[in-house]
C-alpha cells in the first residue's frame, strides 16, 4: 500500500476519533460555567488526599464559592516549596496521581520552574490539540494527500531528579506519546533527531531528512525556529544537494550509530530529488515553497512578540498560508483553534479565572469565570489543572476578541509585568539584575548605571546601555562587560541560554551612556512632573519616553551584536 493512502486512513482515523471530542467541546460551549464547574470538582475530588488538598480543606469543599476561600491565587514561586518536595521524590504532594516528568521552563527568580505532568494533565493538554488538529484538517484537507508533517520537538528527558522522574521538554513528551502510525506516516522526523545537542547539527539533519520528504505542513510553536531552519537552506544548499544525491549525512554532523540507524529509511541515495533541487539552487529559487510545492500551511504562534518573525515569511513561503498555533505553556494549554484568527477558551482542558488587567494591582480584584468576560476586554487568565497548579497566576495577558455561543474567543497579548520575550525566553529585570552583579563581580568593575532594551534589527538581540564610572579602564570595562553578561544572562534563565545557543538571539551587544546620564535623566524626569521618590528606572526594557530619552545620551559604536 502506498504512503500516501496510508497517511489518508491514519487521518481519517484520527478526524473520526477528533469529530467527538469537537461535537463535547461544541456543547460544553453553550454553558460553560457548567462545564467549567464540573470539571473542577473532578480536580478537587482526585486530589483531597494530597498535601496540598490537606492544606486548603479539599475534602470540605462543596462550592466554588468554597474553593475560592480555601485557595488564594499563587504564582509559581508559592508552589516551589510543594513541587521542590516532589522533584526530591516525595509523592501525593500536589496529585494523588504521580506526574512521570517535569516541564522545565524558566522562572521569574531566575531558577528554573518544574511543572509536574500527569496522565490525567496530559489527557487535559491533548484535548484542545485533538480539537485543534480536527479544525486544521478540515480548513485545509488536501494536507493527508499532499504530505506530510515537519513538526519540531524538544528532548523529553534533559536529567533526572534526586526523585528519579525525568524532567524535560513537553513538546518531546507529546511527541513520544504519539501512535507507532503517526510517527511513522503524518510526522516522520525520527524523535532521535531532536536529542542532537549541537543545534547547527540539529537544523542540518532536519533540513537533510525535510528536503526527502513530501511536506505539506511545517508546525513548531515557535516562528523564530522555522526562520532559523529555513535560513540555512541557502548557508548548506550545496552541501544538503551533494547528500540527497548520495544518501549521506555531511555538513556539520557526525552521527552516532544510533541516529544514524534511526535515519537509515531517510537516508537513500536520491538523484532525481538532488537534480530538481540543484536546479532551484541555481535559479536562486532555494527556498520553501518552491522546494516544497505539496506545501499547504504552516503553523506556529503568529501572536504578540512572535508576529516579528512573520515578516520573513513571504520570502520564505510565498503564498502559503500561515495559521496560530493557540495559546498554551508548559503550565497549560488556553485555547483550541477554531479558524483563522479564531481561538476558544479550551474549556474541557483546564478550570479558568480571569482578573481584569487593570484591577491587577487592587487588593481584592475581581476574579470571573468564563462566562462573565466582555469582549474587547484584557484580562490576566489563571489556571487549575489536574497537574497540580491550583489557582496557577501565569502572568500571561489575553483579550476577548469575541464569543462562540456563551464561550469567550481569546488572544494572548503579552506577559504582565516588566518581561521581555522574542522567542520564548522570558527575561525578567531580575535575570538582568542578577547578571550584571556576576559580571560586574567577575571584571571587579562598577558602573553607574544600566539598563537593556530588547532591538528587532538586525536580528533579535538585546542592547546593554552602561553609564561607566569615569577614569581609566572605562572603554576596556564595555570590551568585557557584554561577553560577560550575556554568558552570566544564559546561566541565570535557561531559555535565554537556549534561545543564544540555538541563534535565534544574536549576543548582546553594549553602548556607552554618556558620564553624568543617570543624573540628567533623573533630573529630566522630576521636571516633567515625576515625583523624586517614585522614579524608578528600569533595567529592562524602558517606557518609550525614558529610552528616548536614554538614546539621546548614547556614544555611538562601542560595540555592535555579532
């Protein structure tokens, strides 16, 4: 039986088994703080006997009313000491059922957050995706007959904990957890590929294995991925042209014996495929969707900082429609797709609450369930879920952007609070903070003042403006300081270490203040009216009129991203 016809019976079995998830989600909609209500009271039930259900009075909660009383809203960081207990192996902490990994993910205090994932949490994610990838092939059916899918996953098991669960990536963990068929039918990319650590490694084998393929959907959460892959289509053509003929594996990789087991139905000599794509090369023409003419979609966020990378993307894709992924996190997946610019609240995934954006700071804001949201209205969105966040305060901002039935449609924004985050990293004024201390530690040097602001162009990097103190030493300090607080930057947030290892961030590079700037400023700002006690000059990314006025004290060229 031909690929082909299998890839359309393996679809055709999972639209069928997805028709009934769509048509419980398609009732839950008409009401659902019913559904929401229930949903809840399943999570409180499973997990009255664990520590945290002790602490809070689960087993004595009857009402939301009463779950709301008995647990406040918390960060991460207010379930650190409960999950630091299950990292060290203690069980029925959070969950009565035991998580088999821990999502890592960075955290606002610079230490790395582990999110328990349950089967039952699992079910829950998967839901909105089962939902999502039904409405996908229905938008766009010819996908199952064109090809197949270049999905991007990270490793599922980085290390382990003092415990023994794994602790790792949950895009690697779904991967896994996919059927033997679809693997090896709708997504064939072997998970081997994504356990190479050299990330140049990475792209090229992608890139080798894709360019063998019949694709006709390229889906990664993350835009800045696709233009970092699709980039090097034109640094390695020759290269990647020269393997497909000969069925090797070159550029920069030496594969194991393992990977290069996993790739051995991949890796075929291909002569045909290596003369049509030498063509394209020499026509200047080495790009997606001429390479990949079966190409129909690609998915990926396409929402707040993530919609900088799209602007690269009719050169690389040309008429190729482009679709948002939804909104999710390790912590929790927020909506389903439903069409183009048109997410649901995934209301069979998780329990939601909702606090107005701009009753964030009040000492009782309200907190709203589902049905009481108005449209064109930003919120901070809160989640419980069976992984053991109750309450969860992500910090993340969405917008109603309109109602299907009695169910809000959502859009993500941004994160609350002073963050910055091109490509996922999540870097706080804490992160920055920290940084600059150890690298200021590290050259036994001062400065006066400093701040970074994020910069889109040329390539997303972040600028480091410093007021060194005068006298001699000062030009060497800003040779030294950027080196040192980038490495400094990637050892305080994991993500940002990822993100600069992987090229999607360029290094940070350094500018001079001018001497007496941190003053001037000050100054500046009091006469405008700001109150000399609440000044607060940030360290990352400052207000628009405070960097205005911060550019006009620059030397220009002390060093430039590279």
């Amino acid at each position: 039986m031909k690929e082909s016809t299998v890839r359309q019976i393996v679809c055709r079995a999972f639209a069928a088994a997805g028709s009934l998830e769509v048509r419980a989600l398609e009732r839950a909609s008409h009401e659902p703080r019913r559904a929401q209500l229930k949903h809840l009271e399943g999570i409180i039930r499973r997990n009255a006997g664990t520590v945290f259900g002790a602490d809070h009075q689960f087993a004595s909660i009857r009402s939301y009313e009463d779950f709301r009383a008995a647990v406040p809203v918390r960060d991460y960081e207010e379930f650190r000491p409960y999950i630091d207990r299950m990292v060290a192996g203690e069980r029925r902490v959070l969950t009565g059922e035991e998580p088999f990994m821990f999502a890592t993910t960075s955290g606002t205090t610079g230490k790395a957050k582990y999110i328990p994932v349950t089967e039952g949490y699992l079910r829950e994610f998967r839901r909105a995706s089962v939902v999502s990838g039904f409405q996908l092939l229905r938008d766009f059916p010819a996908i199952p007959r064109q090809g197949v899918t270049l999905s991007i996953a990270s490793p599922a098991e980085e290390w382990r904990t003092p415990g023994g669960t794994p602790a790792g990536a949950i895009s690697g963990a779904l991967f896994l957890r996919e059927s033997p068929l679809f693997r090896r039918f709708i997504s064939p990319v072997p998970y081997e590929v994504f356990l190479i650590r050299d990330y140049e490694a990475r792209y090229y084998t992608l890139l080798r294995l894709a360019l063998v393929l019949p694709l006709a959907c390229f889906y990664t959460l993350n835009p800045s991925t696709i233009v970092m892959l699709v980039r090097r289509l034109r640094t390695y053509g020759q290269d990647l042209v020269r393997d497909v003929a000969e069925g090797t594996l070159s550029g920069p990789v030496v594969p194991s014996p393992a990977l290069r087991q996993a790739l051995a139905r991949l890796l075929v000599p291909d002569r045909p495929r290596a003369q049509e794509l030498q063509r394209l090369l020499d026509r200047d023409e080495f790009v997606p969707h001429r390479i990949w003419p079966s190409l129909q979609v690609v998915c990926c966020w396409t929402k707040a900082a993530a919609s900088f990378y799209l602007s690269d993307f009719p050169e690389f894709f040309g008429p190729v429609p482009v679709r948002d992924i939804t909104y999710g996190a390790s912590e929790g997946r927020g909506t389903v797709y439903l069409g183009p610019d048109k997410q649901l609240l995934s209301l069979r995934s998780h329990f939601f609450e909702f606090i107005p954006e701009d009753a964030i700071q009040s000492r009782n804001p309200p907190v709203l369930l589902a049905d009481e949201l108005q449209e064109g209205k930003n919120y901070f969105i809160v989640f419980t879920t069976s992984g053991g966040l109750y309450r969860y305060h992500i910090n993340d901002v969405v917008k109603v952007t309109g109602f299907h039935n009695r169910t809000p449609l959502l859009e993500f924004q941004y994160k609350g609070g002073n963050v910055c985050s091109f490509t996922g990293e999540k870097l706080t004024e804490l992160h920055v903070t920290e940084a600059m201390a150890a690298a200021l530690a590290e050259l036994r040097a001062r400065v006066r003042f400093f701040t970074v602001v994020p910069e889109f162009r040329p390539s997303p990097h972040y600028r480091l403006w410093v007021e060194p103190v005068p006298g001699d030493g000062a030009a060497r300090l800003l040779d030294l300081v950027g080196e040192s607080f980038d490495r400094h930057l990637c050892r305080v947030n994991i993500e940002y270490g990822a993100k600069r290892a992987s090229g999607r961030l360029d290094p940070v590079a350094v500018e001079s203040l001018s001497s007496g700037a941190y003053e001037r400023l000050r100054k500046a700002l009091v006469a405008s009216g700001v109150p000399d006690s609440q000044i607060k000059l940030s360290h990352l990314n400052p207000k628009p009129e405070t960097r205005a006025r911060l550019e006009s004290e620059l030397i220009v060229g002390a060093s430039t991203p590279g």
